[in-house]
C-alpha cells in the first residue's frame, strides 16, 4: 500500500500544538484513536494526523492590508465637513485684510473713531443725546482701541473677524442642512459678493450683527433638532449679540418663528421664552434711542424705486445683486432647506420695507444680515444638480465683483479720500490762516472737523475760529460754536472753508448767520474739490470794501 502525502497551504494557516498537519483532499473516515486516520475513497492512501487537545489549537487570523483613512467614508465625511467651514473662514480672512488700511475712514467710520476716543463720561454723555442704538458698539470698540489702537486696520479688524466667522456659519450650516460640498459652494458663494469684503472693512456694527445673526440661525437648526437647556441659553446669547450689534437685525427672530411654527412646533414655547431673554438685555437701548429719531430721519421713506436698490446695496454691485437674487428667487421654495433660507432672506427685508413707509428705516445696509441666507438660496439653484457647476457660478460672481473688490480697496474706496483733503491743507495752508466749517445738517461740520482732527498734523492745522467746545463733549455728537459768530471771527487775512460734500458755492447753506458774515468780510479766492469735500480759501476783503457792503 502506498502512502500519498499531500500539502495544503492555504491563506489561513492551521496550527495544532506546533505541528504542521498534512492533509489528502477527499472523503475521509476518521477513527477516534489518538490519532485521526483520513482514507481516500478513491484510493489506499491514507494520512495519520495526530490528534490535540482543543486548548491547544490556535486560529492565526488572516493578514488583512491597512485601508487608508482616505478611504473611509466617515473619515472623509468628517473631513468635508471641516472644509466646509475651515476653508471659507480662511479665504473671507485673508481677502478681508487685503489692503484694509489703505482706504480713508469715511463719516461713519470717523464717528467711530471719535467715540472710541472719547473718555468713557463723555461717551456716556453723548449716547443719551445721539447714537444710543449702537451705543453697545461703540463701548466695545473703546475698550478695543485700547489695546489694539485706532489705526485704520485696528478699527476694522473687528469686522474682519466677524465676517470672516459668518463665512464659517455659511459653510456649517448648509452642510448641517445639505451636505459638506453644499456648504463650502456656499461659504465661498459669500466671499466672493463685494459687500462681504466691504463691510469686513468697515468700522461700523453692521459685520458684528451680520455675524451673530447668523449665528442666531446655526444655534436653531441645533436646538430645533436636539432641544437642551444650554442651546436655549446660547441662543439667548446670541440674540442679544445681535440686537447689540444692530437693532434691525433682530428682524431675523420674526424669521426663525416662521421656521419653528413651520417644521417644529413643540419647541416654539422654549424657543419664544429664550428670544424674550435675549432681547430683555437690550430694551433700555431702545427706550434711549426713541427719543434720537431725527438722526435718521435724512433717510428718505421706503419706496417702490428704492426698493430696486436693493440688490446693489446687499451685494455691493448691481450685476452681482441681480445674479445672487436671480439666483435666490430661483430656490424659493416652502420645503426644507428652502424655508430656513428663504424665510431669513424674506421676512426681515419685508417688515423692513413695510415699517419703511411710515419710519425712516429702509437702507439697505441695514439688511446686510440678509445675505448669508440670500447666497444660501442662491447656491441651492448654483448646485442643484452638480457641485461643479456651483463651482462655476462663484467663480463668475468672483469675475463680475472684481471691479468693485478693487475699487473699495483704493484710497477713496469708502466714498471719501481724507487724507487727500489734509495733504492739501497741509501743503496749502500757513499757521497764521483759520479754518470754518459747515452747519450740522447731514454731518457736515462733524465729519469736516473729524478729517482735520485725525489726518491733518496740530503743527500744520489752522486755527478752528467758531469752535467752543469740542465734539463728543457736554453730550454733544457734534462741536459746539460760538453763539455769536462776530465775537470769535478775528481779523484774519485767510480763511478755509472745509465742507462735506462737492459743492460749487462754498458758502451756501453753510448757515444764515455765518454766511452772512462771512460773505461781508471775505472774497471767494479759490475753490476745490478733493475725497468728497470742498475746500475754498476765503481772503479778507480790504477794509473800504467791507464798509461799504
């Protein structure tokens, strides 16, 4: 009889004891003697393997290759799900510092920075007489000031980082509600509309309450999903960010009511009970500020012209507002996502327009919270079917704003160039010469005296003839002039005339009292224009002249 021996070596190796078994493939008969005897039916080749204890037996797992984390899809969703967020945040920083410093601090900026700079009594002073809607802003920018400065740059980094975490939020919350590549279109959907760069470098409140605002919306689709008491409590916070930041913007609490009546009504209760907390804390700014009402009553009511105004004032470019909100229309729609983007864009733009027929309310900044859903609705028509092609339409928005990215960086880019208007005076103006300035109608002497107080060196300014007290003292926003013009005038052979605004009669509307004065004593030498302002150079007229006038 002979013995055929036959080795397997298979993937998986069997071990018994340490011993390697040799095994014959066929039907086999097995004995239950020490040793297991296994006969081939077709032959008489037979194989002793020797039997142990199953204790001793031991299973050698298979070698399985390492799969990169690359691979893994919920290693690569969590990914997406950073860039979402990560890589719009990064990209609105960097684009929000290009050249933040370069542009003049325009009127508004300027009131900042005077507020900023005032001491804290007088800061206080001045709210309750002006400015006490965004009196909460103006705080945090004097304790940020500072430590940072009041360089152009230090006053508009707060901005900078604001918007560049809405941005984020844009990102995070289209792929909350969509998915990952949803919200990156979106978040660089946003970088790429003009306003997000130009009020990312604008020393105002507007990007503070756009960003909390937003914020207001994540923290909802949170608690709306997953209701707990600290979401509740972040959300309160959040609102009265927002309300601190601008008033207006707490129009965005009439669109999230929508959306929980809507989708989730059993959270309405809690939900109302934490928009009331966060509000309570910003009431006294609004008592404060219902008695300011003719600080904003140079805004003309809501119409159905200004109305088409709209989309150059939220996108910052007419051709780029017509596509975002050509594309926004497209998406509206009553179904989820649709409604949270489509109410946040709708509802606060319309009670705006309908409280603007009776309130002096209606300027489009003022719906600058709005875009972070309009971009949302419009990205939902950019990347319906593929994300390629929302890819595309950023690019395009990027390609039609690069024009006004370039212009808002230029020394003017903000409406007014006041470093031109104080080089002039500077190269101009001798130390013996004086300087007047307009009335207090739409900013003109405020803003005026601001650009000389900030741009123009002491050595090189002439003497403020009609000023008795500073601004932003005794509870005044504005300077305070001599109450009879006659007695401060001396006999000054040269006058300035420094007055917001392009105006061919420097004198006109500049105030009864002193223009007639003025028109009595001085001749029109020369007129010009510089940044937004007219200077004119006044010179003495001779004393026989005068009389006889």
């Amino acid at each position: 009889m002979s013995v055929r021996r036959v080795r397997a070596e298979p993937q998986s190796q069997l071990t018994f004891g340490g011993h390697r078994p040799t095994i014959l493939i066929g039907r086999a008969s097995v004995s239950s003697d020490a040793s297991t005897q296994v006969r081939d039916s077709h032959s008489d080749a037979t194989v002793l393997i020797p039997r142990v204890p199953a204790q001793a037996a031991t299973v050698r797992a298979p070698e399985v290759p390492t799969t990169p984390a690359a691979d893994d899809p919920m290693a690569t969703g969590r990914a997406l799900g950073a860039l979402a967020w990560l890589l719009p945040l990064t990209v609105m920083a960097v684009v929000g510092t290009v050249r933040a410093s370069w542009p003049g601090l325009w009127g508004d900026e300027l009131a900042t920075w005077g507020m900023a700079t005032a001491s804290w009594q007088d800061l206080w002073q001045t709210v309750q007489h002006a400015e006490a809607s965004i009196a909460p802003y103006y705080a945090f920018m004097h304790g940020w000031t500072a430590l940072a400065g009041t360089s152009e740059f230090a006053l508009r980094l707060p901005s900078i980082v604001a918007m560049a975490g809405a941005a984020g939020l844009i990102g995070a919350i289209g792929a909350r509600l969509a998915s990952p590549r949803f919200g990156l279109v979106a978040g660089l959907l946003f970088v790429a509309v003009p306003a997000a760069s130009r009020y990312a470098q604008e020393a105002r409140p507007y990007a503070i309450a756009l960003f909390f605002a937003t914020l207001c919306t994540y923290l909802l689709l949170g608690l709306m999903d997953r209701p707990r008491w600290w979401r509740y409590a972040a959300y309160a916070l959040a609102v009265m960010a927002t309300g601190a930041g601008h008033l207006v913007a707490l129009l965005i609490l009439a669109a999230h009511g929508l959306i929980i009546l809507a989708q989730r009504r059993r959270v309405f209760l809690p939900w109302l009970l934490a928009a009331i907390v966060g509000v309570l804390p910003v009431v006294p700014v609004v008592l404060l500020g219902r008695g300011q009402q003719e600080q904003i009553s140079w805004i003309p009511l809501a119409s159905w012209d200004r109305l088409g105004q709209l989309p150059q004032g939220l996108a910052g470019g007419a051709l780029v507002g017509g596509i975002l909100l050509g594309l926004a229309v497209l998406a509206l729609s009553m179904r989820n996502p649709g409604l949270v983007y489509a109410a946040c864009a709708v509802v606060p733009t319309v009670l705006l327009f309908a409280a603007g027929q009776f309130m002096h309310l209606w300027l489009p900044r003022y719906l600058l919270f709005t875009v972070p859903a309009w971009v949302l609705l419009a990205a939902v028509t950019s990347a319906r079917d593929r994300v390629v092609r929302g890819v595309l339409v950023v690019v395009t928005v990027a390609a039609v704003g690069m024009s006004a990215q370039v212009g808002m960086r230029t020394e003017s880019g903000h409406g007014q160039n006041p470093r031109s208007v104080a080089a002039y005076l500077e190269s101009h103006a001798d130390l013996s010469d004086g300087i007047v300035f307009g009335s207090n109608v739409g900013g003109d002497q405020r803003v005026a005296r601001d650009v000389v107080a900030r741009y123009l060196a002491v050595p090189h300014r002439p003497a403020d003839v009609f000023l008795a007290e500073p601004a932003r003292t005794g509870g005044h926003l504005a300077a305070t002039e001599c109450p009879q013009l006659d007695t401060c005038l001396d006999d000054l052979e040269r006058l300035w005339v420094l007055r917001l605004g392009t105006r061919d009669d420097p004198l006109a509307e500049i105030g009864a009292a002193k223009e007639t004065l003025l028109r009595a004593r001085y001749n029109i030498a020369d007129v010009v224009h510089k940044g937004g302002f007219t200077i004119a150079l006044l010179t003495r007229k001779p004393v026989v002249q005068a009389v006889a006038r």
